[in-house]
C-alpha cells in the first residue's frame, strides 16, 4: 500500500462518526443523498489527544506520520514525495518537508476531507 494510502486509511478509516457530517449536496443534484465528510483536524486532534507524545502535527510531517503511526523516516518522506510528484531536491529536507505536509493536507481535501485554509497553508 502507498504510504498516501495508509494515511488515508488511517484519517479516514479509523475516525469516528462525531467527526464525520454531511456534506452539502450539490445544487444540480438536489436529490442525491448527502456524502459523509471527514472532518481531518478533529480526527487529528482527537488522536493527540490520546498520544502520550506532544506532536507538532500541525506543521511537521514527521510528527503528522508519528501521530498516525506510520514510518517517518527520510527514506519514507522521500517515497512519499515521489508518490505525491515532488519535483524539488530530495536532498532539501526542510523544504520537502514543508511541501509534503501542504501537499498531504491538500490531497486530503481532495479525497473528502474537510481541512481548513490554515492546515494548507
């Protein structure tokens, strides 16, 4: 499984109903059921909360895979920067790791979760 996957699974398997809503139908499609959104910053929030760890998750990518318990290593940062089309140099950590973490967050709100501007950002 992709490392984006298993966060994925991880957001939106393992949260729990409170942090899911309905989302508003689309206006052409007024009698379609309403799609469940996952709210990402509550899930994520709800798992510090449980973490005996003071993860910076907001910000740092490393901790938002520690929170997560996936690997977190370079080598796993990288592959998921390749997963993601990272065109940067590999070797610029600190800007990689900016970049993943806006990039996760973004992809998130792409795949049904709902993640303010300032998660993005």
């Amino acid at each position: 499984m992709s490392i984006f996957k298993s966060i994925l699974a991880k957001i939106f398997g393992e949260g729990d109903a409170a942090a899911a809503t309905p989302a508003p139908a689309p206006a052409r499609a007024s009698t379609a059921a309403p799609v469940a959104q996952v709210d990402v910053e509550v899930v994520l929030m709800k798992m510090a909360s449980a973490s005996k760890q003071k993860l910076d998750w907001r910000r740092s990518i490393v901790d938002l895979l520690k929170l997560l318990g996936l690997d977190s290593s370079q080598d796993a940062r990288r592959e998921l920067a390749k997963e993601l089309r990272y065109h940067g140099d590999m070797a610029d950590l600190t800007t990689l790791n900016l970049w993943l973490h806006r990039q996760v967050m973004t992809k998130l709100a792409e795949n049904g979760g709902r993640v303010p501007n300032s998660l993005r950002a």
